[in-house]
C-alpha cells in the first residue's frame, strides 16, 4: 500500500513540475519585460529610468509581435504592445532626470574696482584693477569699460573693491592746465607759432586761456591737440 501511494504522489509532482515549467514557458515577467524597454529606449537614444512590479506577468509574446511606442514624444511614456493570440499593452512611466538650469542674476554687471587703496593723484594701470558685481541702478556712473580708466589720475584716495565711479577719475582733459603748448595763429599767407602755458584745462576745440611765455600776453584759442592751441577754427 506504501508503495502504491509512493508511486502517486510521484507521479503527481511530476506532472505539478511539467505544469509550472509550462506556465513560466508561457508568461514574461516583470523584469523581462523592464530590460526589453531599457534596451529599447537606449537604442534610440533616450535615457532609461522605468520601474516595473516583477511579480507581474502577461502572456508570453513574440518579439515579432511586440511592439514598443514612445506615446509622449519626449520619452516620459512608453507604450508596449503585444499582437499576439492572447494580446495586451500597458503604459509605463520613463523618469527622466531633468537637466538643473544655471541661473544667470540678470540684476547685476560687472564693474571696475581696486585691487589695493590708492591715494589721490595716482595714474591707473591696468594691474591695478578688478572686476567685481554691481547692483543694477544708475549704471553709468561707475566705470565698466578698461579703456576709460587706465591711464586715467585718481581724484581722491580711494578703497579697495569698491566700484570706481567715474567721479572718483580726474576728466582726461585734452591740455591740462600749466602745460607747454605752442599758439599758432594762421593769417594770410604767413603762420606765426609760439611758446605758451595753458592757464586751465580744456577738451578739443574748447576755449583756453593761454599766456605767451615770451610777452605774457593772455590770448584766448581754442585746443586742437595736446601740444597746440590755434587762434582761429576757421583757419583748420
């Protein structure tokens, strides 16, 4: 009797064996089905970051008969399609790492300052300066651009790493006061030049006083270029 039950219950776990091979045969899982659309969306150069329950099974399908849809246009929704006998779809869910966008402050600029203090009088080099952010406000009165500051005399001692504003330079005049110039006037057919100091500053063709160093004659003339004052703009 022993052996009778033995010889049954053998052959029923054989069969149990046969029927479980057979369903796993004829199902895909979870996790198959997860690596079938990493490869899908990798393949067509998209970034795979999906998540799909592995307990879960659909009938077993052909990959002929497998169809895999990028339904959102931009790879978050992926639809998987099976056109078999026992055919199913289902939607999944692709997470796709969203790229951090740099935030640019567009309420700042970028001005000059001082690397050290400098004291009234000094002439700007380019060494001395840095580029430091500024608030957005009256813009033009501090100086953002090299060229109209070095070379340039210090008006007052100034600190480091504050914005230079064009107040603290000295104008850049195109004669300065008490220097050497020659005073041209043009008459006729003759031109008569000579030695004179201006007596204040003056940009091109403003009026300047000028005192003939020979006479001591002051004359008025206007700035044609650092080293000359002519009498007459009708004459240039």
């Amino acid at each position: 009797m022993e052996i009778k039950l033995n010889i049954i219950f053998s052959k029923f776990l054989i069969i149990f064996l046969l029927i479980c091979n057979n369903t796993n045969a004829s199902t895909i899982n979870g996790h198959e089905l997860k690596i079938l659309i990493e490869n899908w969306l990798i393949n067509n150069g998209q970034h795979a970051n999906i998540s799909i329950l592995e307990e879960m099974k659909y009938p077993k399908c052909d990959e002929s008969q497998l169809i895999i849809n990028d339904i959102s246009g931009n790879g978050k929704l992926i639809k998987v399609n099976c056109l078999g006998k026992n055919p199913w779809q289902f939607i999944v869910r692709n997470k796709l790492i969203e790229k951090k966008k740099i935030k640019t402050n567009t309420n700042k600029f970028e001005v000059y300052a001082f690397k050290t203090f400098k004291n009234k009088g000094t002439v700007i080099s380019d060494d001395d300066l840095i580029k430091i952010n500024k608030k957005k406000g009256n813009n033009s009165i501090f100086v953002s651009e090299k060229t109209d500051i070095v070379g340039r005399k210090l008006k007052k001692d100034t600190k480091p790493n504050q914005p230079i504003k064009f107040t603290n330079l000295e104008n850049n005049w195109l004669i300065e006061k008490n220097s050497l110039v020659t005073i041209i006037n043009k008459k006729s057919f003759i031109t008569i030049k000579e030695e004179g100091m201006a007596l204040e500053d003056a940009n091109y063709m403003e009026k300047i006083r000028v005192k003939n160093v020979k006479s001591g004659k002051i004359i008025v003339g206007f700035a044609k270029n650092p080293k000359k004052v002519i009498m007459n703009t009708k004459q240039y």
